[in-house]
C-alpha cells in the first residue's frame, strides 16, 4: 500500500502562494462510518484543481462539505486565510464558492437569462427588469465566449450548453471558487473541448477551479494540480505535471492494476461457435430504432457491442431484452423461437439486462443495499412468496463480498452510495438470479478506475464459468479488452462482426468512420 502523507507544499505556477481557499484536517462522521478522515485540501487562484479518487474515496463528501452541504465534525476552512464555517450551501456561495454539478440542477422551462439570475432578478421600480436580465445574462454568456440568445428557453439547448449556461450562474455572482462535479461525463470530443476553452478563460481570470472527472486524459490536458483520496483519506498532492498516469492509478487505488492490461483471456474463445447458440437473434428489428439485425451469442462468449452514441447498440440491447417490441425478426433463445414481451417474460428464461441508466431504470435510491440486490429474485418470484430471511442474508453477504462493495452494510441506503458502488449493486441484482445470458449496457460509466477493472474482471470471470454476455461500452479500449467477438454498429444499423484477434482501436474506429471494408456488411 502506499503510504499516506501529508501534501508537499508546491508554490502555485504564476499565483500567490496563499492559496483562496484551505481546508485542513476536516472529518465528518456518518454512524459508525468514517467518510472523511482528517482530509486536506488547498485551492490556489488561477488554477485547476482536479480532485481524484476512487467511487467511495471521500470527493464528494469533501465537496459537501466545502459547499455547506454536510456540517464538518472537526478541521477548518479557510478562505483567504479566515476561518469559515458554512453551515448551508447559501454561506458558502456568499463566501464565492460555487458548484456546478454533473446533472444541471436548473430550471429547464425557464429562459436562460432566468436562469443565470434567479433569485437576483435585477428590477426597476419594484418589478423584474427584463431587458436588463437579458443583456446582463448576454454579457455575461459572451465573456465566456458562448453564444446563445439569453430569451431562449434551457431545455431547448443540449445538456453540454446546460452546463456552460451553470458555469455562467456561478461566474455572474463572482466566484472564487467554481467546482465542477463531473460536467463532462455525458459530453462528446466537441463539447468538451468547449467546457475546457471557458475552463480555461476562467482560470486565466484568477477564478479557482475544482474538477472531478474520471476521464484521466481530461485531468491531464486541463489540470494544474491534484489531490488524490483513498477511502476517506488523504494520499498526496501533486502537480499533474510532475505525475504520471500509472504513478497516478497506484494513489488511488493502492495497488498495482494488473487488470487494466488485456484481461487473462489470451485468445478469443472460438470453440463456442461450433455449438447451438444460447440467443440468435434474426432480422430483429423496430421502426425508426434498429434496422433489421442478426446477432449470435454462444455460451461462455463476451460478444462486445460497439459504436457511437446513437448508433444503436442500447436499442438492440432492450430488444434482445424485451424492454421494447421488435417489429420485425425472431428471436431464439436456446434452440426455442420466442417472442419477449417483457422484461418478465426474459428474466424466466434466464437473461439478464442491466441498463445504461442506472439512475432511472437500476438504483431505487430510498432502499438499502440488501432491497436493491433482492429486487430482480423477489420479481421473479412473485411478490407473494417473499424471500426468507435466511437466504436473503446469505445471498446480500456472499455478493457484497464477492463484489467487493462498499461500506459493506446491507441496510445502508443505496443513496448514500458512490457510483461505482451502485453499479455493484445493480450487477449482483442480475447476478443473483442466477442468469444464462447477461446485457450489460455501459455498466461501467461514471465509475472509477479501480471499480471499473474489479467489474471487468468479473464479466471475464462469469464467461470463464460458462455465462454468455453481451456487453457495450463507449469505451473501445473496455470493448476489446473483454470481448471475444465484436459488433459494430453505425446509424442504428450493424455494419461489421469479427473474432477479436488483435483487433485495435483505431481499426474500430476506421470502421465506424467507413475508412475500412467491414467484414460482412453488404453496404459496403
């Protein structure tokens, strides 16, 4: 393990050395579990900060209680070198600390310009001034170099304006600091780059900018500084430059990331094919989602479904799954045609699907862990035949183990989880009903490193005994590391299938750019 230390002190490039805000020592307490642990942080003016960590590693807690969100047990905050203390996210904005947070929590049906000024409506004679919202809101918008119309309406704008639009709130209130909690998880190369060029204005202004992503090329192309958590701890700080990404993988995780290299899994597992598929789907297909379709999975067989956002890997997945309807084509699951007419309808005959959106259609947030992993089992057997209490013990202990879960407590609330805890949950939801066949859709997104390898680890581990999965990833690199057999897709249509020998990322690449001559495609 590596050892904990306190941060070295590392003079911020160009700024004054005070940093604008420091928290020293600070521990928060929840039960008997310890979220933070006289953690330390420094944030220097003109700098971006990246704050890095597993899921479950305290950044978010420590966010909390930056923001006034979580009330500190002990430690103390500074603010241009005077204590603070913030017991509500309204003193600690006054104090120029603002967040943006991965989900815009604003208001979609109200105009930009409402928006940006909310609560702080400039007025005229005792009524809103609206002219003067507007041009104040515009002002504001082209100082950071995005052009929209103020009047325009939030939710007509896509989530990565959404954000800029959040960014320009905390900037129009002058703040000091500005926390950016995952803005880019749901954003393409583009509009990234975009969020990096206000980024960047903003920091180049003086402003203090926190960014959590778990996206470590992002960190090492905007990021001046680091400080790495480990379960609620502090490791080190460091100047992104003077670290690189394996040093950086090992802070955080605590241990060396075998399982970041090719999976054990030497070669394809090619002697499947020779049998009777588990699932063959033929011309599977539903207006204005997916064309026509084949698809074969073979037991023990990773088939990785790959492709751009909108492509249509996740409407297959909910077809083969019986979320949606085919309008066309049959599916056979061993050997017997059958029509899925709902999930239900799956899940008795042993496929499992775990969805792409964890929080509207997996994670039932005012349940605790146990409830979460035991919903699928109860479903399937009937609400009116619940569980006993012995076999719901033995099964919640053995899969919070196996996937290493944590806090490892049945009864917490799955809320109070980090995200790759979550996913856990959801995984052993699926995992113990005990399933012939598993969809995972994007099952690691948003996680961590650590939980991401722990997840594939065990997918190769479920092929390895015999399970098939299909599973789809936005990440190439995710896709080629565990599959044995690759699809691709393009315009909500499949346009190539091969063995994965050696496949690699840019021959992905080519061929979802049409740069390549897909094997099988008769469009080509």
């Amino acid at each position: 393990m590596t050892q904990m230390t306190e941060p070295d002190v590392v003079t911020a490039p160009g700024t004054d050395p005070q940093p604008v805000i420091e928290m020293r020592d600070i521990s928060i307490t929840f039960g008997a579990v310890r979220a933070l642990d006289e953690v330390s942080l420094r944030l220097f003016p003109g700098e971006v900060h990246a704050l890095m960590g597993e899921n479950g590693a305290g950044k978010s807690t420590l966010i909390k209680a930056l923001t006034g969100v979580y009330t500190i047990d002990e430690g103390t905050v500074l603010v241009e070198g005077e204590s603070h203390e913030f017991h509500s996210p309204a003193a600690s904005q006054a104090a120029g600390i603002s967040t943006v947070y991965q989900e815009v929590n604003l208001v979609p049906n109200l105009t930009v310009a409402e928006n940006m000024l909310l609560g702080r409506e400039p007025r005229r004679f005792g009524a809103i001034s609206v002219r003067e919202m507007n041009r104040r809101a515009r002002r504001t918008l082209l100082h950071l170099g995005v052009d929209i119309d103020p009047r325009s309406v939030l939710d007509e704008h896509p989530i990565a304006v959404q954000q800029l639009v959040a960014i320009a709130r905390a900037v129009d209130v002058e703040a000091k600091v500005l926390i950016l909690d995952e803005p880019t998880s749901s954003l393409d190369a583009d509009e990234v780059e975009k969020l990096f060029t206000v980024m960047r204005r903003l920091r180049d202004e003086g402003v203090a900018i926190v960014f959590v992503s778990h996206f470590l090329d992002q960190i090492y192309e905007i990021a001046d500084r680091m400080t790495i958590l480990r379960n609620g701890r502090l490791v080190e700080e460091r100047m992104v430059a003077e670290t690189t990404q394996l040093e950086l993988v090992r802070l955080m995780i605590g241990r060396e990331l075998e399982t970041l290299e090719r999976l054990d899994r030497e070669a394809p597992n090619t002697e499947a094919e020779s049998g009777t598929p588990v699932l063959k789907a033929v011309g599977l297909g539903r207006k204005n989602t997916l064309e026509a379709t084949d698809l074969e999975l073979f037991e023990g067989e990773v088939v990785g479904i790959a492709g751009l956002l909108g492509s249509g890997r996740t409407e297959l997945a909910r077809l083969l799954f019986g979320a949606d309807h085919a309008d066309t084509g049959e599916l056979t699951v061993r050997s017997e045609k059958r029509r899925l007419r709902s999930p239900r309808h799956a899940i008795d005959r042993r496929i499992a699907f775990s969805s792409e959106d964890r929080k509207a259609e997996g994670v039932v947030q005012d349940l605790t862990v146990a409830d979460n992993m035991l919903l699928a089992l109860q479903a399937s057997r009937g609400w009116l035949r619940p569980i006993p209490q012995a076999t719901r013990t033995k099964l919640v202990t053995e899969y919070i183990k196996a996937l290493d879960i944590r806090p490892a407590d049945p009864t917490a609330l799955m809320r109070n989880l980090s995200g790759g805890n979550q996913q856990k949950v959801l995984l052993a939801r699926w995992l113990i009903t005990q399933p012939d066949i598993l969809i995972l859709d994007e099952p690691t997104r948003g996680i961590d490193i650590g939980a991401k390898a722990q997840i594939q680890a065990k997918v190769a581990e479920l092929a390895a005994q015999g399970m098939s999965v299909v599973f789809i990833s936005a990440e190439l690199e995710e896709v080629l590391r565990l599959s044995d057999r690759l699809v691709v897709m393009r315009d909500r249509r499949k346009i190539d299938e091969r063995r994965n020998d050696d496949v690699s990322v840019r021959d992905v690449l080519e061929i979802i750019a049409g740069e390549a001559h897909p094997e099988g495609d008769p469009h080509a």
